[in-house]
C-alpha cells in the first residue's frame, strides 16, 4: 500500500478510512513521519495491533 497516497487521499476526503496492521506498520511510520498535515487525520487503535486511520474532526 501507498501510503503516503492514501494519507493524502484521507486528508482530501477521497477516501474516509483505511488500516494499517503491525506488519506495515514500518512503512506507514517512515510516511507518516514526512506528512505535514498530520493534523488532519486520527488514529483509532483496534485489537492485536491493527490501527483504523480516518478524518479527524
């Protein structure tokens, strides 16, 4: 998955979640770290690791 896309995609309201398991986990914290509008998207933790990212408000 292409994370960087799909933060941008979530900020612009394309998409309205998606989930990111401990397995990606690396990669989606080497993207998150370079997004400037961090702000604009929340984490909600799920069981065994998972975590659901969508809109914040």
């Amino acid at each position: 998955m292409d994370f960087v896309q799909a933060l941008t995609d979530l900020k612009d309201g394309k998409i309205d979640h998606f989930d990111v398991d401990p397995e990606t986990f690396p990669a989606f914290q080497k993207a998150w770290s370079a997004f400037p509008y961090q702000n604009t998207v929340k984490g909600i933790a799920q069981r065994a690791g998972k975590v659901t990212y969508i809109q914040a408000k």
